[in-house]
C-alpha cells in the first residue's frame, strides 16, 4: 500500500496538470483576470462617482450661500453644458470660428450665473464660474469611466477593459487633482497657474492698471530706460483674461503712433517632465499661452505682422500644482523669473525701446 503512494500522488498530479491545462486552453483564466479588472474599475467608479456627486453639492453651497436662486437647476444645467468644436476639415477660418464659439459659451454662462447670483459681485460669479467648470469635468469623467466599463462588459470585451484598469490610476489621481482644485478656487487661492499674472504684478509694482479687453489689464511702468507695458488678466477673480487680444489691439495703437515694440514676452506656467524641479524656468521663443489657439494666435500674427520678436519665459509645474494653492516653490521661482525677465529686457532691447510683457494665467486670488 505504501509503495503505491507515489504513484497515486503522480496521478493526481498529472490530473491536475491536465485539468488546469484543459482550463487556460478554454480561457478560465482570461474570464477570472476579467472579473477581477471588472471589480477593480467598478470600485474606483464607485469613488469618481462619490467626487462627481460632492464636487456638485460643493457648487449648489457656493451658489447658496452667496445668495443664488435655482441652485440645482443651475449646478444640473451647467453640469452638462458643452461645446461643440468647429468643422476642422475646412481649417479656413476655423480659428475665427472657435473664438466666436468660446465667446457664445462663456456669455451664456455668465448669463445664466448673473441670472442665478444677482446679488453676488463680478469675483464671487468668476469664482462660481470655475467651481462649476471643475463639477462639470469630474462629472464628464465619471460617465466617460461608467460609459466604458459597461461597453467593455456589453461587447466582452476584455483588451477595452485591461485598458481601463491600467488607467484608472491615471483618471483617479486628475479627479483628485480636480476635486482639490475646487475648493482652492472657491476659496480664492491664488494657483500655481497664477504664477505668469504674479510676475506682471510684480513688474508693474504700484503702477496704476487700466481695461484693455474683457477682464484683461494693462499698466505701464519704466524698466532701466525702457518703456514696459505688463499684461495681465484682470483678478482677484479665477480669469484668464484674453491676453492675445488685449497685446494684438496694444500692438496696433503703438503702430498708429509710429512705435514698435521691441519685443513681446509671455511669462506662463509650464508642465514639467518628471525628474524637473517645480519652480525651475526655462526661455524660447514664441508664445507662451495653453489656449486652444485663439488667443495663441492672435501673439503669433500680430508679431509676425510688425517682425517683433516672441519671446517666452516659463515656470515648470505638475499638472496638480498647476490648479490648486500655489506651493512655495512656485512662490519662489516667481521672484526668479521678475529677475530673468528684467535679464532679457536689458539683453535684448536698448534704452528707449518699448516692450510688451503678458503674464499669461489664472489670476485667482492676485489682484492689481
């Protein structure tokens, strides 16, 4: 009995072998690595749709507690509000287009929170403006998440699904990102973004600011012998301004007085790879603005129209440090690039010269 032992054991050995071989022969194990990729993404849907849902009741408290009507109906409005981008198959013309489309969207926002807060200030609605912005995002990546975990289910699809899993990581850290970044903005932080409008600032000093485009400043100040004109977007409300416009109309006034600027400068956060220090600057060459293209283009024409040189300054951020409170690095490297902008303006114009310098971002929490 005993001498037979080994060979029971090797027979249910070989069994065994034959069955799990006949089960990954047949995909058992494929099925099983699906449930579990299903599992995984439906726990972490589960959280985006909890960042969804608080990140909405965060907007509906803002609006409430600075006195709005319809709160839901205007959180559930503008949740879903969305905009459809030109035909890009004709380009002629598309950026005319895209800026009319963007001008429509952001007056009938506003529309809709002047209507909702008439008793809020023209700051308090630019910060509901963006606190909505945020609930709208995190909403859309809840149902594009939901939307492709139950495709991948209803086609069995399991390649859609493994996609998935690997990004979910991804897609939680930028809700998370996003969720913070809500707060910070009803707050009225100033953000990483802040750091190109906090360099204007800082250039301009006490110099006193006037309305050059929609929610867009300008001010005028002397720099080592040269006239400097310093741009930004007007604050403390969240608003990028429409920096192109406000440099492309300053750019046209000088030219009918017979003046040139010598140089424009755009001074905008930046991405960073990683291994790059945050609040580390780097300088190139033209314009240094993420816009779609309407405000981008506007630098890039009107520079090439009169020849003057685009010149560009940086700040490097991560993505997160770029929309929620300004971390002291970034704070810092501010100070760095008010000194590397004054570098470039002695460098590279003479005395006398005038040039254009645009703090390019959200202006949250920095005034005039």
């Amino acid at each position: 009995m005993a001498s037979s032992l080994p060979d029971w054991i090797s027979a249910i050995s070989q069994l065994a072998f034959l069955a799990i071989f006949l089960l990954m022969f047949l995909g058992v194990n494929q099925r099983l690595q699906v449930y579990m990729w299903r599992g995984d993404i439906k726990s972490k849907l589960a959280f985006l749709e909890w960042l969804a849902a608080n990140a909405r009741d965060r907007a509906k408290e803002y609006l409430a507690k600075n006195k709005g009507r319809r709160v839901d109906e205007v959180v559930e409005r503008l949740s879903d509000f969305f905009l459809i981008q030109p035909v890009d198959i004709e380009p002629v013309d598309i950026i005319r287009r895209l800026d009319h489309l963007f001008n429509v969207r952001r007056l009938r926002v506003r529309g809709l929170l002047s209507d909702a807060m008439p008793e809020a200030d023209a700051v308090t609605r630019s910060r509901a403006e963006v606190v909505l912005e945020i609930a709208s995002a995190l909403n859309f990546i809840y149902k594009i998440v939901r939307h492709l975990l139950r495709y991948g289910e209803k086609t069995k699809n399991w390649i859609l699904l493994m996609q998935l899993q690997l990004l979910m990581p991804l897609i939680i850290r930028q809700a998370k990102t996003l969720y913070s970044a809500q707060e910070h903005f009803a707050q009225g932080l100033p953000v990483g973004d802040g750091a190109g409008p906090l360099v204007a600032y800082r250039l301009a000093g006490g110099s006193q600011w006037r309305s050059v485009e929609d929610e867009t400043v300008a001010a005028e100040v002397e720099l080592e012998g040269r006239r400097l004109i310093v741009v930004k977007a007007e604050g403390p409300g969240s608003s990028v301004g429409r920096p192109g416009a406000a440099v492309e109309k300053i750019v046209e006034d000088l030219a009918k007085s017979g003046v040139k600027p010598a140089m424009i400068l755009t001074v905008d956060a930046a991405l960073k790879l990683e291994g790059e220090d945050t609040g580390s600057i780097a300088e190139g060459v033209g314009a240094a603005i993420g816009d779609p293209g309407p405000e981008k283009i506007r630098f890039e024409r009107v520079a090439a129209k009169y020849g003057i040189p685009l010149r560009a300054l940086v700040i490097k951020m991560s993505e997160e440090e770029a929309i929620t409170g300004m971390s002291k690095e970034i704070y810092q490297a501010v100070d760095k690039a008010v000194e590397r902008v004054r570098e470039i303006v002695a460098s590279e114009t003479q005395p006398g010269d005038t040039v254009i310098v645009a703090g390019i971002g959200n202006t949250s929490g920095i005034g005039q």
